[in-house]
C-alpha cells in the first residue's frame, strides 16, 4: 500500500497494490494459503488473558476514532474522558511478560512503510506469534497497533497546543491534518471502519475461546466449523492490521505534499468489506454455538429437576426452589399480593395449578371457595401455588395484562411472574405430567413427594374431603 506521494517514479505503484491485493483476496482462503498460515502455528501450551490486553486495546481505539471524525468534520479535536473500567494492576501484571513481543510487533508495524509485501509482513508477525493460541495472536497485533496508532494520534492533537508535541510533528514532517482534512477524509474513513471490523472479528474470536468445554466439544459442529475458521479470520485481522499500521506509516515525512490516492481508500474499504463478512459468519457460527449451549443447559437442568421430584426429598420447598428461578429472591406472590419467599410453604402440602391464561373464571371461583372458606374452616394444611405455563417467545402486552388480571382475582400464591418459571419446569410439565390446555392440579406432600398428578377431577367432585388430594385418597 503506497503513500500518497507526488512522485512520478511510484506512479504505477498503487495500481500493482490492487492488482495484488485482489489476487490475494481470491487466493487467500484456498487449501495453499491455509496450509502457509497453519505452518505457522505451534502453540506451546502458554495462557494468555488476553481479555484485559483486549479491553485496554480497544478503549484505546474507540476513543482515536470519534476524535478522527470530529477533527475531520468539525475543524477541531476532541478528547473523551477516559472510562477506566479495567484495573490497572491487572493489565500491568498480565502485559509485563508480553511488553517485548508487543514490542516487536510494533517495529514490524512500522517497518512496513507501503513498499513491502503486506501477506509477506503478515507472515511474519504470525511467525513471530507461533507460540501463542489464535486469539492471543490477534490480539497482541491489536495492541502493538493500538500503540503505534495512539503515539501518532496524540501527536498529530497536540501538536497545534504542545511544544513538545509540535517539535515531535516537526521531527517526523507529520502533516496538519486538519490542513489536509479533505484530501484525508476518504482515508481515514475507510481507516474507521477497518478499524472497528477488526475488533468485532477479535471480539468474536476470543469469545469463542470463553464457551463452557462441559456443553459444547470442538469436535462437534458448530464449534469445529469455527474453529477451522478461525485461522483465515486471524490471518485476515492481522494482514488489516498491516494495511492500517501502513497507511499510518505513509503520513510520516510527508508534511507538504499530497495527491488524492484512491487506490489506498479502495485497500482499506476492500479489507473493510471482507472483515466484516468474516464476522458475519463467525456470529452466525457463535449463534449456533450459544443454541447448542443453551439446548445442552435445558436438558441438564430437565435431568437435574426429574431426579430432584423423584428422589425422596426432606422438605416441599426443595421442590418449590427447583421450579423457579434464583435470580428473584422473592419468587411467590402471597393471597396478600406481597412477594414473597418459598419458605411460607413450609411443612404444608401444595397444591400445583398449572393451567395457561385462558383458565375460565368458573374454576378460580370454585378453588376460591375451597381455598379460601372451607380451607380455613376445616384448618386444612395445603396451599396453592398458581404455574402459568406460557410460550414467553410470544410474550406482548397483552398476555402481560391478562396474566396480571388473572393473578389479581387469585386467592391463593402465584407465581410472581411467568418467567420466574425455570424452562425445564415447562418442559416437566408437558412430557412428565402431560399438561396439554385443561389445567392440572398436582399434589406434593410437606416432603416434596408426588402424591397426585392431577387432583382437579377430585376436587370438583369431592372437594375438601379428598384431602390430602392424593391418589391413595
């Protein structure tokens, strides 16, 4: 990628760039180039926490970029307040045995001033990073750029109010970039959105190395399709990262003179392109990921809360816990309409109606009088728990307020809302105890045990006298 300069001599240099980039971009993912990325990697077994490297590396990027903008658009810089959310101990204590090949990196980055081959300077960076994982490659090439990028940047701001700076620009011949803002625009534009491409790709990768092993193998699709993918992404942020250190190197000693060079904006917006198509996939991929993770998750906890109801338990509430949520310390909705914990329920037998939102007025009106008159009259030891079992991917506001009707008029506990309900509870409900649309009521005893899988027909004909509504009674 070629400077912008006036000399005739690199006239043609440009158009070759292209002509090789584009070769590059057909011959990039074939079987040859991926061999001659994989050569390159020899892992040693090392850890890197890379996500504080990423953190800092990427504040120091988002805060560059809108400052482009401003001074490109707006005549004047513009500087954020820095949002310290990592620990500085932390990233010293985790970067002080990767200062050097950070370093290096760096030198590599500036090297590269157009004149070289771009895969060649990619090479070997990856050369240079052949002991560390995929993620870890990508990156410390970040931070080395991030570095190389934040000295120029703070440079080319402060120039104009700092004499040191000034005297710096005037060392390196930086131009004024506010000067030649519009011969810069296209440049650093596409610069911008290189930029941002490159760390969605790192952001994907490195959450890729954080999925939970104990739900999801690597050798199992769709996480083996990612992480045969992951190579390209990696060579391909790299080789960006390249272009980017590049077109920053090309400003240096080129305080007078400019053409308009549409060869290096097209690089960059072609780069742009394919970076972002290769995080488009590599999310589609993590979807995957994430909906394989959360299938394995339900089916755990499915197999979690059916060995728990059916193994002899002490306590009812031990049952309760299991069907609801822990985020919510205070799950269950009294008669009272007060929130509540599962310890009201205590040494009680419950009663469990599982019904829909289109259970009829008429059956809450007969349960009213059971529960609420005879119930207190005869000094019977049962509650009832309402479990609406609902489809929450249809959820609007329409279910909202008949849900919040219905559990108005209930006399008895509810839950307080139906996505306190575990997704394993639903999943129970319907294959264990066949919940289909008529509402089912059934029965645990104070220990937790399963008297009665429904218990309403006893009920209705019944009523208090079957209690403890078991199948025995």
């Amino acid at each position: 990628m070629a400077a912008p300069i006036s000399h005739s001599s690199h006239a043609s240099k440009p158009q070759q760039l292209v002509r090789g980039e584009r070769r590059m971009f057909a011959a990039s993912d074939d079987s040859a180039m991926m061999k001659q990325i994989q050569s390159t990697h020899a892992p040693d077994g090392r850890l890197v926490n890379v996500k504080p490297i990423l953190q800092i590396v990427e504040h120091v990027l988002r805060h560059i970029t809108p400052n482009i903008d401003h001074a490109l658009n707006d005549g004047k810089g513009h500087i954020d307040a820095l949002d310290d959310r990592t620990s500085l101990s932390s990233i010293d204590d985790v970067l002080d045995t990767l200062a050097y090949i950070v370093h290096k990196i760096s030198c590599e980055l500036d090297a590269d001033d157009g004149g070289g081959d771009a895969h060649a300077t990619t090479m070997v960076i990856l050369n240079m990073l052949s002991s560390y994982s995929w993620d870890a490659k990508v990156v410390l090439t970040l931070a080395a750029f991030a570095v190389n990028f934040g000295e120029f940047w703070l440079i080319v701001q402060l120039c104009t109010t700092h004499s040191l700076a000034k005297s710096v620009a005037l060392l390196k011949q930086l131009p004024d970039i506010l000067e030649h803002s519009q011969t810069l625009k296209p440049h650093f534009e596409a610069l911008n959105r290189l930029i941002k491409a490159m760390i969605d790709v790192t952001k994907c990768i490195v959450e890729f190395t954080e999925l939970p092993t104990e739900y999801i193998s690597s050798e199992v699709p769709p996480m083996s399709i990612a992480l045969a993918h992951i190579p390209t992404a990696a060579y391909w942020t790299i080789r960006s990262v390249v272009a980017c250190a590049t077109q920053i190197t090309s400003l240096v000693g080129l305080r007078h003179e400019f053409v308009t060079s549409t060869s290096e904006a097209w690089e960059l917006s072609s780069l742009a392109h394919k970076v972002s198509s290769i995080h488009e996939h590599l999310q589609h991929l993590l979807r995957l990921c994430y909906q394989r993770i959360d299938e394995m998750k339900q089916r755990e906890a499915f197999d979690d809360l059916k060995h728990t109801i059916e193994t002899p338990q002490l306590d009812v509430v031990r049952i309760i816990i299991k069907f609801l949520r822990k985020e919510d310390p205070h799950p269950l909705l009294s008669p009272e309409k007060i929130k509540v914990q599962t310890d009201v329920l205590r040494r009680k037998h419950v009663l469990l109606l599982i019904s829909d939102l289109d259970i009829s007025l008429d059956e809450i009106q007969i349960l009213e009088v059971l529960y609420k008159y005879e119930r207190v009259t005869l000094e019977l030891n049962y509650e009832i728990v309402w479990l609406p079992i609902v489809d929450r991917s249809s959820w609007n506001d329409g279910y909202e307020q008949k849900f919040k009707s219905l559990q108005s008029i209930m006399q008895w506990y509810t839950v307080s809302h139906p996505s306190n309900i575990e997704p394993a509870v639903v999943k129970y409900t319907r294959e264990v105890w066949r919940f289909v649309k008529k509402p089912i009521m059934v029965t645990l005893d104070p220990q937790g045990k399963v008297t009665c899988t429904n218990a309403l027909n006893m009920m209705w004909i019944w009523g208090n006298s079957a209690f403890p509504f078991s199948t025995e009674k």
